[in-house]
C-alpha cells in the first residue's frame, strides 16, 4: 500500500510539472505576441498614425463621391474623374489596410464629419451647378492631401509607412492636374453662351455688308458721274467745233458775194 501511494503522489506531481510547463510555454507566447504589437506601435509615431487615419478617410471619402457623381453630374467628364477616383483610391485603401495590420494599427471605417458634410452639401446642389462644385471640392481636396502626404514623407518616422506615402505622392499630384483640367459649369450654358456671342456677331457682320454695298454704290455712282462728265464734255467739244466751221463757212460766203459784187460796180 505503502509503495502504491508513493506512485500515486509521483505521477500526480509528475502531471501537474507537465501543465504548468504548458500554461508558462503559452504565457510566454501571448507575453511575445503582446510585445511584438506594442513594439510595432512603439514604431509608429504620432505623425504616422495621422497619417494612416487621416489617409483611410481620404480613400472612403472618395468612393463616397463616385455615386452621387453619377447622379448629379451633366459633363463626363466630372463622371470619368469619379470613376478614375474609385479605381486609384480603392487601389490605395487596399494596400493601407494590409500596411496598417502589419503595424497592428485599426482603420477608421467611414470618412470624418467633415467630408460627410461636403457630401451632403453636393446633393442638394441644382444640376446646373453640380459640376462645378464637384470640381472646386476635388481641387480642395487633393490640395489638403499632398500637403498631408508631402509632410508624412519629410517628417514620419516608420519606414514601410513613409515608403507608403512616397508611392503614393505622385497618384494624388496627377489627380490634382485632372482636377483642375476639368471643364465647370454644365454643357448647356456653354451652349448658351456660345448662341449668344454668335448672335453678338450677326448685327456687325450685317452692318460691314451694308457699309461694303455702300462703298460700292458710291464707287458706281462716282463712275456714272465722271462718264457723264466726259460724254457732255466731248459733246460741248464737238458742238464748239461744228460752231466754228459754222462761222468759218458763212465768212467765206460773204467774202465770196463781195469779190461778186465789186465788178459790177465798175460799169
């Protein structure tokens, strides 16, 4: 009996040696784990994390756009940029959220106040208008977010986040420069105001036709004045000639009855 409990008080220290070497083993590795995320989050610095936040909002704010975009926009050019925003910044939102869970750093899941409020603004902007505030609030943004990304590049601490930011750089920068190129205002008052400069330009058109058939009236008419000039000056030219043969043949008519007459007398 003696022996029997002896085994029994063995094999129990011996189990209970096996299950705190466990529990310490896996206590060791959640106390690894936690310290490989707290030295992950050691490696970002507070200009990091903005920019990891203020970069995420960004992209979602952009692919809140594109929709309301479709809806309200008149040019498409206005609906090919929000297109060609959802792409790229999708594109940029995918690679943030595999950059932020390899520095153990959550994500905002939805755009900030304030960008929610711009949104909300556009729709209820008339049609007419749309386009062109569409285009001011992509150049305000796109602005705000190079400046943000330029900061990030110069000041941030972790690499894999400012080699994040360099890639990114250049897609915003293009962005911008599509921005600005696009055309404000809908295509309607461009035709409008088209109609009305071609409408300015009928009345003086009309007034150099009629200043042209004046000038040419008056050239006629300086024409028909110098012809009649000249018939009635040939005329009075030949009137002048036939008066003096006139004259010439009545003198010698007189002169030829006196030379007649002279003999007579002499009988």
């Amino acid at each position: 009996m003696k022996r029997s409990a002896l085994t029994a008080l063995a094999a129990g220290t011996a189990f209970l040696g096996l299950a705190g070497t466990g529990a310490f083993a896996q206590k060791t590795m959640s106390g690894s784990h936690m310290g490989m995320r707290h030295q992950a989050m050691q490696g970002l610095s507070p200009l990091d994390k903005t920019f990891i936040k203020d970069t995420a909002q960004s992209n979602l704010g952009e692919l809140k756009y594109a929709p309301l975009v479709e809806k309200m926009a008149e040019r498409p050019e206005s609906k090919q940029f929000a297109q060609k925003m959802v792409q790229d910044h999708g594109k940029a939102q995918k690679e943030l959220k595999t950059l932020a869970a390899s520095k153990s750093c959550s994500l905002p899941s939805d755009t900030d106040k304030t960008e929610k409020q711009v949104i909300h603004r556009l729709s209820r902007e008339s049609k007419g208008r749309f386009d062109a505030a569409y285009k001011h609030e992509m150049i305000r943004d796109h602005t705000g977010d190079i400046a943000k990304t330029r900061r990030e590049i110069s000041l941030g601490r972790d690499k894999d986040v400012k080699s994040y930011a360099e890639k990114l750089l250049p897609v915003l920068q293009d962005h911008l420069k599509m921005a600005k190129a696009l055309p404000a205002g809908s295509p309607m008052a461009s035709k409008s105001s088209m109609m009305g400069t071609n409408r300015a330009m009928k009345p003086n058109d009309t007034m150099k036709s009629d200043n042209a058939a004046k000038s040419n009236d008056a050239m006629k008419s300086g024409s028909a004045m110098k012809s009649g000039s000249a018939m009635k000056s040939g005329s009075a030219m030949k009137s002048g000639s036939a008066m003096k043969s006139g004259s010439a043949m009545k003198s010698g008519s007189a002169m030829k009855s006196g030379s007649a007459m002279k003999p007579s007398g002499k009988m």
